[in-house]
C-alpha cells in the first residue's frame, strides 16, 4: 500500500491547487526538524475516509485521532464508523508500527442537530452541511488547545462531495482564534487518494457507508 501511495503522491504534486501546494510545504518544513515526529490530532469521520490519509501520513506524524462526530445519526451508525475506523487503525499501527490512538469525543446529538435544523431541507453541501463542518472543526481546535496540541488537521478533504476550499478556509480562520495551533492544510483527493481508499477499503473489509451521517441527509436521498 505504502509504496502505490507514495508513487501517487510525487508524481504530479505541482499541478495541485493552492491548498494541496501549502500542505506540501508544511510536510517538507516539518520533515526538515530534528527527526522527531510531532503530534498531530487528527480529526476522522469514519474508517472508509481515513484509509489514505492514515497510511500516506504515518511515517510523519505521531497520529491521535479524534473522533468528534456527534452529527451521525443514528446512534448504532456512529459505533459502526468507529468500529472501521478502529480496523483500519489496528492494521496501521500493525503494518507501520505506529502507535496511533483513537479519542473519542462525547456523542451528543440532539444539542448538536438544533443548529442545523433551520436548514433540514436543503441539498447536501449548503448551509448545513458548512455549519456541521464548522462545529466538528472548532471541538478539533478545542480539545488541542486543552491538550497542548500544537498541529491539528482534518481527513473530510478525501471526500468529492466535500468542498476542499471550505475546510481549509475554515482550518485557516480557527488559526486566528487558536493562535498557538497550526493547521495542517490537506487535500486528499489529489492524485487518486479517494480511488486508492476505496480500493484497500475492499482488502481490509472496512464499512463503507451510503449516506454522510446527517439525519436529513440520510431523509432526503
């Protein structure tokens, strides 16, 4: 796996857009230090979107995965996404000797959901989706500051229905409130990293959901 991913990462790297280039920047300055891996926490949103990130990131970062999804409805699908995403995890750590830990934020729901009700009936990827992006982002910050966490990133840029530029936009502007944390910029989609998943998804046997998580998106397919 390791070896397929890297082959995609540098074969086309330049051609990536503003984001993709900055995160480029940011692995090369960081590899650059005293050969110590820095702590990363990472916020995942199930075990089929964090396959590629996972593995073509490992080798730079000690990884803390935090799950903070209290958007996924119902209850049971949560579980069932944190049960993949610690399959996939158990097989990294395995495979790559990592030592990645997975921190699992408390599932409130229904304080979660009372935002995005005003925009129940919208289509996938409008004002709800971009508030419920935004929500699971600020806890990603929170919980590093309270944790002396200095780098923090996100895996939802691997997914085509999410809008890259948002999440880094929104990684950029938390910056300004968290000052003392560093957002690792990412799009995972470039040079196939979706495909890829889906691929090694299929190999492990990891769940692979059908809708995002949110009760009204889950109402209006």
């Amino acid at each position: 796996y390791k070896s397929k991913i890297i082959k995609s990462e540098t074969k086309d790297w330049v051609m990536g857009n503003e984001y993709y280039k900055k995160y480029i920047e940011q692995l090369m300055e960081i590899n650059r230090g005293d050969n110590k891996r820095p702590i990363l926490l990472f916020h995942v949103c199930c075990g089929a979107c964090s396959i590629y990130p996972l593995i073509s990131i490992v080798d730079l970062f000690k990884i803390k995965i935090f799950f903070t999804n209290s958007n996924i409805y119902p209850y049971e699908e949560f579980n069932r996404r944190l049960n993949a995403l610690k399959k996939h995890v158990e097989f990294v750590n395995k495979t790559f000797s990592a030592d990645i830990e997975v921190i699992v934020d408390e599932y409130d729901y229904e304080s979660f959901k009372m935002d995005l009700i005003p925009y129940k009936d919208e289509k996938e990827g409008m004002h709800r989706c971009k508030i419920c992006i935004y929500k699971r982002m600020k806890r990603l910050f929170l919980y590093a500051r309270s944790n002396n966490i200095h780098y923090v990133s996100t895996v939802m840029s691997i997914s085509r229905n999410k809008d890259t530029n948002y999440l880094n936009e929104i990684g950029k502007a938390l910056e300004k409130d968290f000052k003392d944390i560093e957002f690792i910029y990412t799009d995972f989609k470039k040079n196939d990293g979706q495909d890829l998943g889906v691929e090694i998804s299929k190999l492990e046997e990891i769940y692979r959901q059908d809708y995002c998580g949110c009760e009204f998106s889950k109402i209006n397919q």
